[in-house]
C-alpha cells in the first residue's frame, strides 16, 4: 500500500538454476519500475530485483513482469506486481492557538507572530496530522508566488514525511528587518499526489528600539572660568531589542561632551552617561544634541550652561529661557536684539502672555496680519525633520540667526614644509541687532578660526578665515568646529526677558564650520 506521489520498494531473488551462463532482460509496465533491467547470470548465480511502486492515481494496481531469457532471449518467466495505491490525507491546525489566528470572515487560517522587534526572530508552530493509512509525503513553500528575495518568514522545513495516523510540528520563523512594517505572507502545505494543497496566511509587525533619555535637558547652571562640571545622565532602551546609539557632538572641540558619545545598548537595558561643561569664555552657552538611533528617530538632548569671570558675569542661561526662546522663534520675534524687545515692551507694542513670553498684542495687528501671524506656539516637529532641516543646508524650519560659509572645508592634500594657506569663511548676522561671535578652540587643534572673537553689526557679514596646521605628517584630520553668538546689548541690568533674548543667539553645532582636511 502507498500513498499516491509516494514510493513503495520490494525485492526478490532472480536465481539461474541451470549449468550455462544466461542474459536476462525484464519487461513491466509503469508505476512499477524494476532493477536491474538487465544482467548476466552465471550458473548458480542469484540476483536481487528491487521493484519499485510509484503511482499517479489512487487505484489498485496489478501488472504481469516478464523476464526473457537463454539463447537469443527466447524463453521467459513471469511474476505478477500488485499494490494498492491511495491517495494521503494531511491535516494542518496551528499549535498553541491565539485569538488572533483567525481572519474577519474565519475561514482563513491565520499565523500571527504580533510585534517583534527589529533584528530578533519569533518561532511559531504549526501541527500536520495524517489520518490516513499511508505515509503522507509534504512540501513547504513560503511565499511561493512572492519576488521578495529577503523574506521576512521561513520555514526550516522544505520537505518531509508524517506516518500514518501520526503527527509532525513544523516551526515558522518571523526575522522583519524593516522597521515599522506590517509584513504579511502565505505558507503554502502540499501533500503529495491528489491532496489538496493548504495555505496558511503568516502576519507580522516589526518594531524598533524604544531608546529615550532620562532628561531632555542639562542645565549646568553656572561655573567660573577654567572650572568644569558633570553631570549623570542614563539612557534606557525598553525593549527587547539591541539599540545602537550615536551622539552628533564632536566631544573634543565642544565645550559640552558626553561620555560614552555612542555605543551599544541591550534589550531592557540602562546606561548612565557623564555629560560635561567646560567653557572656554565668560559667556552663555547652549547647544541642541541630536542621539542617533539605528531604527528609531533621534532623540535630542538641550545642554544649557553659564560661565563668569573676574570681569565678566552674563545672566545666567536657565530653562525656562530656552522655553521663552522657542515660542518667540515661532512668533518671529527671535531676529530682534533685547534692547529692542525691551523698548517694544515698554511702548506697548508686545505684551507678555501668562507663561511670561512675549508676543504681539492682537489690537495693534491689521486684518491681513491676523490672518498671516505666525503660530503662537512653538509646533511639533518629527525628528527626521527636525534633525536634517538644522539650518546647516539650505533647509530649515526657522530662519537662522546666524549662517557661515562654506560650511565644509577640505584642505586637500598638505605637503610639508609649506603651511596650508587659510580659507576665507563669511560670517553673516541675520538678525537685527549686534551680535558677539565666539569661537572655541582647545590647545592642540588642528584647525582654528581667527579671529577666536569678533562683533557682527546687523544684517552685515564679516570675514573669517580658517587656518590648518597639520601636526604630523602622513595623517587625516577632522574635526567640527563649534562658534557661540550672543546679542551684544549695552546694558547696566537686564531683566529675564532681556536675559532671555541675550541668550537666544546661539552658534550652535547645527551652524558650525566642519573641515575634512588631509595633512
């Protein structure tokens, strides 16, 4: 008995009886085939014939075999080949059912691995049953119609067997690679012969790290010049998935730096970071961090800090300030120095709302400045967005206060002993106040800007240049160079809402001179 598609062997022995040596040759017809075919026999000699059964339809099959042989082939024997053949049955059910396992109509099978993260594998089961009598011969194909070659399902299984009346797990695999799909596929069951094929419909979602920062805010408050300061900050992934992380800070030319600025983090996982402030200038101090994060959305971190000298103690940069700065850019009222602001305020021609920030009284706006106002609140920004539109390329959100130009330079190839000759930079000042520009250098660089400080009047440019001193031959240096802009207000006191804008003119990393020489 054999399942239709499947084979059945049996044997006998072919023995000459006679004293002369003789050729055999069998003759049978299909699904029966027979080996060997064909052989010489010496007297006494026995031979074994395996005969093999291999039927296309589920019927009783009985053929006669004839074996010629002796001289010329002219005598012959026969044996008769019975075997019933029938057709297997193959019976699918998914191991440890979830409710899920069901499409709308249920009709459908459905195997649903749910959400699993970016990078890991999820393993479900599904049961293959055969009732009947024969061995069930099977094959599994996922996606056998898909033109997908990274397939997110497989099937370690492509082929086997379930005896009769008994039962095989199959395990299917779920890797999703790409993030934030619902991925969705067909495994396909094909018993052989007559048997109707199953298709079972395989559903996925693919999820990513869930990385987030403890603060998205350090405030260092103030220090003295030559001092610093650290601070602990952990960030945590909260899910089961390896994340990756990069912070884009240059940590050895910023003032701020983070440590460790990337690395690997495990699945529910914590690690606490050093953030560190160390100035180079009594001035204030802010800079927006973009962390980097394979398969999810940066996440930004604010460093804020304040340093004083003997001679010279800017209001100190809190917070709030920040939260001032961000509605006045939205408001548009960021390009305006404070003196102007404060005069402004004075005559009654802004108003502060109840959070303490500035803004245009609706009175004193026409019909058509109505309607064309900015928005009063500082909007949400996908990160994405937020992260390529930064000022540094021709896309941004908010008009920057202050650009350069170029923003990247490559000195090329340096053969000593000549010293590089400097690159020109323009320094524009798009608002409309004097700024103060300030240009931080640490000992041992490379590269540096001359002038370290200089004064921008108003919607005017100023000339910079870019100077290159490669310290050791045969080397690739690199290095991003980070510039602070404050208003530079001539005043005996300011208030916070002066203190505010003095500190809203920031040359931050997202305006910043980056070179790329080879020395």
């Amino acid at each position: 008995m054999c399942a239709v598609g499947d084979t059945a062997e049996a044997w006998f022995c072919l023995d000459n009886v006679g004293d002369l040596s003789t050729f055999f040759t069998w003759e049978f017809s299909s699904p029966f085939q027979m080996l060997p075919t064909t052989g010489l026999l010496e007297p006494g000699q026995a031979c074994r014939i395996k005969v093999t059964f291999q039927p296309l339809m589920a019927v009783i099959h009985e053929v006669q075999a004839t074996c010629w042989y002796g001289d010329s082939t002219k005598q012959k024997n026969s044996i008769q080949l019975q075997a019933v053949a029938k057709c297997a049955q193959l019976l699918v059910n998914i191991k440890q059912k979830r409710p899920e396992d069901q499409d709308a109509e249920g009709c459908q099978k459905v195997l649903y691995f749910g959400s699993v993260a970016v990078g890991c594998t999820a393993e479900r089961q599904i049961k293959l049953y055969n009732p009947s009598v024969v061995s069930a011969p099977f094959r599994i194909e996922v996606g056998p119609d898909s033109l997908v070659k990274d397939q997110a399902f497989s099937c370690r299984t492509a082929h086997g067997i379930v005896p009769p009346g008994e039962r095989k797990c199959v395990s299917v695999f779920f890797h999703p690679e790409t993030l934030d799909v619902r991925t969705m596929d067909y495994v396909a069951i094909t018993p052989s012969g007559c048997a109707s094929q199953t298709l079972l419909k395989v559903v996925g979602f693919c999820r990513g790290p869930a990385v987030s920062l403890q603060h998205d805010c350090i405030n260092f408050s103030w220090i003295t010049l030559g001092a610093h300061a650290e601070k602990p900050l952990w960030i945590e992934n909260r899910e089961d998935c390896t994340a990756y992380f990069q912070f884009a800070i240059d940590c050895q030319e910023s003032v701020f730096s983070i440590r460790p600025a990337f690395g690997t983090l495990a699945g529910k996982a914590r690690m606490t970071l050093h953030c560190t402030f160390q100035p180079t200038h009594p001035i204030i101090y802010f800079r927006k961090v973009a962390c980097l994060i394979h398969h999810q959305d940066p996440v930004f971190l604010d460093l804020l800090g304040t340093c004083h000298s003997d001679n010279a103690k800017p209001a100190i940069l809190r917070p709030q300030h920040l939260t001032w700065y961000r509605t006045h850019l939205a408001r548009g009222l960021t390009l305006y120095p404070p003196d102007i602001l404060g005069a402004m305020l004075k005559e009654k021609k802004l108003k502060q709302d109840k959070n303490g920030a500035l803004m245009i009284p609706s009175e004193s706006l026409s019909t058509q400045d109505l309607e064309d106002k900015p928005p009063q609140r500082y909007p949400t920004i996908p990160p994405m967005t937020e992260f390529f539109c930064d000022g540094t390329s021709d896309m941004a959100i908010f008009p920057p206060p202050v650009s350069i130009e170029p923003v990247e330079v490559d000195f090329g190839a340096c053969p000593r002993p000549e010293i590089p000759s400097p690159v020109p930079l323009c320094l524009m000042n798009h608002t409309k106040g004097k700024i103060t520009v300030v240009w931080t250098h640490r000992p041992g660089c490379p590269f540096w800007v001359s002038p370290v400080t200089c004064d921008v009047p108003p919607l005017k440019s100023t000339a910079l240049r870019l100077h290159f001193l490669p310290p050791h031959p045969n080397g690739l240096y690199e290095v991003e160079l980070e510039a602070f802009a404050v208003y530079k207000v001539f005043a005996p006191r300011v208030s916070k809402i002066w203190a505010l804008a003095l500190g809203l003119g920031p040359f931050l990393g997202s305006r910043n001179s980056q070179v790329s020489p080879k020395g």
